[in-house]
C-alpha cells in the first residue's frame, strides 16, 4: 500500500468513528416485535438498562429517579454478577431465569429492608409494594402499621405479556418463634382479608391462601356474592410445624404447591376452582387481571391501612419467579 492510500485509509477510518461518536449522543428508535423502543444513551447499554428496555420501557425513566438511583447502582452491580453465572446471551435463558437468580428477599425483622431483587421486580412491571413509599409501588422498608412489633408488608405480583413463560410464583417463608395470627394472605382480589372470599361487590376471582397460626388454608375462587347457589369455602387445610422453621408456597393458574417434599391442590371441577392466570372470572376493568396479592403478617385488605387481622412470627419472605 503507497502513502496515499495509508492517508485515505486514515481519513476513512477517522471519518467513521466520528460518525458513530456522533450517532450515540442521539437517542435512537428501534422496533422491536409491536414495541417501539427509545434507547437513552446516558442509561447505557448495562444489562438493567436493557431489561427494562426489553420489558418494561415504561419504566426506563426511573433508572435516574433520584430517590431510587443508589438501590439502582447497587442493582447494576448484582446483575453484572448474576448475568455472568447465567446461560449466555442467545441461549435459552429469558426473564424467569434472571428473576428466578435474583429474588426477592423482604426483612420483617425490625428495621427491615428490601433486596435489589425486588428493585429489579419492580422496574420489570412484575412487583408492585403497597404502602406509604417515596416512588409509587417501589420497594421500601417494610412498616409495623398496627404497632404489634412485627412488620408487615403487600406485594401484587403481575404477569404482563413478557411473563407468558414463567407463571409461577414461589415464596419461601422463614418464621422465628411459633407464629400468631395471620402471617400470610395470598388472593386473587385485593379485597382478601382472610377467612375465605372477598368484599361484597368486587365481582374477580377471590381464591385465597392464608396462614393462621400454624394452619394453612386454602379457599376456592368463589367472591362473597352467590355463584350457583355456592359460597366461597375452604376446599384443604393443613397442620404444620412453623416454630422457628421454613416453609415453601407457589402459586400458579390453577395450581397451588406447598412444602418440601412438593404437595399439590389442583383445580378438579366447576367448583373448587383455584387462582386464576389472567381472571376470566373478572369484568369490568378487571377483566383478565394477571395479579395476584401476597400480604405477610397481615391480610391483604385493607391495604392503605393497618387491620386487626395481623399476624406475629414471619421473620423473612422470599419471592421468586419460574
């Protein structure tokens, strides 16, 4: 190659890096499937931000709320770990693996606090935290809103369309002492507030998993207006051991799982129906709702307040998502 064409290889490969310098100052629109997707060069290109791009770019502007944006650094560098001990990029990994690496772990011990997989949860659409927080539905420090010394907390958990593959969630209960009252509330209706159905009038789905003490309970669908002549009622229970132990619930459509080893309540007739993944049941602005409420030492409603059906004992709650 002579001098001129070194010089003109030069200014070509000079010409082309200012070009692309000058490209990622600029936002750029890309189409991704029926999305369209604003890519925000002072974000980067870091595995959060591109979860939240991918799956929620509602949501990408809380990447630099202030409020959130330590948690949200601490996130970035968790991720960074966790990414690298997963299948790489290409593969079969998806959402369900990331969320199923990193979940999350609320402290119900005073002064409580939140993992960054529930910050992660939360930027992804899929967690929600109920209560007086700084950023609406952001994880905070759990409450003790009734004053019994035991902090409380609700999460709603919801499947949008990016969660078509992992319809399970899982939560590993972590007790200290022989529990009190109601420690969990799981229902399809945020009116749940235990001993089966839900407010009168709030025509979705209501079926509810409780925890009194040391008996579980399991509710079927039916809300407390009459469906067929039937009432909400209890449709298994179980006697359990929980005094300083663990204990492990999933729920999905249709389908509770309980314990170690597994043990399965299955849907099994028009009747007895379980949670359902979206609620057909639903009309109105519910109708085919993906949510589900999960309320810990405490039932679910009401949620903006304390309630005297409260419980004592829960020590640690862990969610994850299969």
């Amino acid at each position: 190659m002579n001098e001129l064409s070194r010089r003109s290889t030069l200014r070509l490969a000079v010409a082309c890096a200012l070009m692309s310098m000058t490209l990622s100052v600029h936002a750029q629109t890309r189409i991704s499937g029926d999305r369209t997707r604003i890519e925000r060069p002072s974000l980067g290109s870091d595995h959060l931000s591109r979860l939240v791009l991918d799956h929620a770019p509602d949501r990408i502007d809380l990447l630099t709320q202030p409020d959130l944006r330590p948690q949200v650094d601490q996130l970035r560098s968790e991720l960074d770990l966790v990414f690298g001990g997963l299948a790489p990029a290409g593969s079969s990994r998806t959402i369900c693996d990331v969320l199923d690496a990193m979940p999350c772990q609320v402290e119900l011990v005073a002064p409580g606090s939140t993992s960054s997989g529930c910050l992660l949860g939360f930027l992804l659409g899929h967690y929600e935290f109920q209560g007086p927080y700084g950023v609406a539905g952001a994880p905070s420090v759990p409450l003790d809103l009734n004053g019994d010394g035991a902090l409380e907390t609700i999460v709603k958990v919801s499947y949008h369309s990016d969660f078509a593959e992992c319809k399970e969630t899982c939560t590993v209960l972590d007790y200290e002492g022989t529990p009190a009252g109601w420690t969990v509330d799981i229902c399809d209706s945020d009116t749940c507030n235990g001993h089966c159905g839900n407010s009168v009038g709030d025509v979705e789905s209501a079926a509810e998993l409780e925890i009194i003490g040391e008996v579980l309970d399991v509710c079927n669908f039916m809300s407390a207006p009459l469906i067929s002549g039937e009432l909400a009622e209890k449709i298994a229970f179980q006697h359990l051991e929980l005094t300083d132990g663990s204990y492990k619930v999933c729920v999905s459509d249709q389908q509770v799982t309980l314990g170690n080893p597994r043990a399965s309540v299955r849907s099994n007739d028009a009747i007895d129906q379980l949670f359902r993944i979206p609620d057909t049941y639903a009309t109105g602005a519910e109708a085919m709702n993906t949510d589900v409420w999960f309320a810990f030492n405490r039932v679910i409603s009401p949620i903006s307040s304390s309630t005297t059906r409260s419980g004592t004992g829960l020590k640690r709650v862990t969610l994850s998502l299969r």
